[in-house]
C-alpha cells in the first residue's frame, strides 16, 4: 500500500469517526419522567434539572406526543429565558412562581433564537407543543401540580 493509500484510508476513518459522533450528539437525550397535573390535564413531563439537561432541552426533536412536554428546574426564583435554537417543533412555554401558579405563556416558533422570558421570577419553565395551553384554557393564574419541590 502506498503513503497516498494511507492517508485516503485515515482520512476515510476521521471522516466517518466524525460522522457517527455527531449523529449521536443528536440524537434526543432520555430524560427522567414525571406526571405533572393542570386541573383535570395529566402532563408526562420529562424533568430537566441540570444545567446540561436544561441546555439540550428538546433540541432536535422531531415531535412529541399530545399530553407530553417538558418541565425545566432552576431551584429558585430568577428572571429566565427561553429560545428555540435546535428545536424543531412549535412549543409554548409557561413559566412558573414557586407556588406552581403560572405566571405567563408565550408561543415559540421552531429555530428562532429570539428570547421568551417569564414576566417576573419564575421557578420552573414547562413546554408543551404550541397551543397546549390555549386549547385547554390554562392561562397565567393557573396552577400547575406534581412540581418537584
């Protein structure tokens, strides 16, 4: 085998060494589910609690089932925000005070990096595909239950 050969070969390997690290990172990370409860409205609620879970949140995703979602843990009260950078379906986002009562809802649009923020300090963040809320009539004043506390 020649020097050139080689190098094709290496190259070849990198390439495809890169190509499958890649299609791994994204691929949708499982997160721990609970059920959370909006009136009479059951949410299977996959928990991002961590700072890397709260960062993949659900990016890349390519759908998500009718009474799923979502909900983001920042351990106390603080002024958040959300975006849609890598995610790729349409979601609203309540945000939450302490108490579980939600403070705002706002409609995001897949890919787009412009901030949703929680009108005053929010405990938690929950999303659910765009227009979950709306359809059932939950608004701000709403509570939500089965937070973890």
């Amino acid at each position: 085998m020649n020097k050139v050969s080689s190098y094709r070969i290496m190259l070849t390997m990198a390439l495809a060494t890169f190509a499958a690290s890649s299609a791994l990172a994204q691929q949708p990370v499982k997160f721990p589910v609970i059920p959370l409860n909006a009136g009479i409205h059951v949410i299977k609620a996959e928990v991002a609690a961590t700072e890397a879970q709260r960062e993949q949140g659900l990016m890349h995703r390519e759908k998500m089932g009718q009474n799923e979602g979502m909900v983001f843990l920042f351990g106390a009260p603080a002024g958040v925000c959300m975006w849609m950078k890598n995610t790729l379906i349409p979601l609203s986002v309540a945000f939450i005070d302490e108490a579980g009562k939600i403070i705002n809802i706002e409609d995001m649009e897949p890919q787009t990096l412009e901030s949703h923020c929680a009108k005053k300090p929010a405990t938690y963040a929950l999303e659910m595909n765009r227009g979950w809320f709306k359809q059932r009539n939950i608004k701000a004043g709403s509570t939500i239950d089965g937070l973890p506390r």
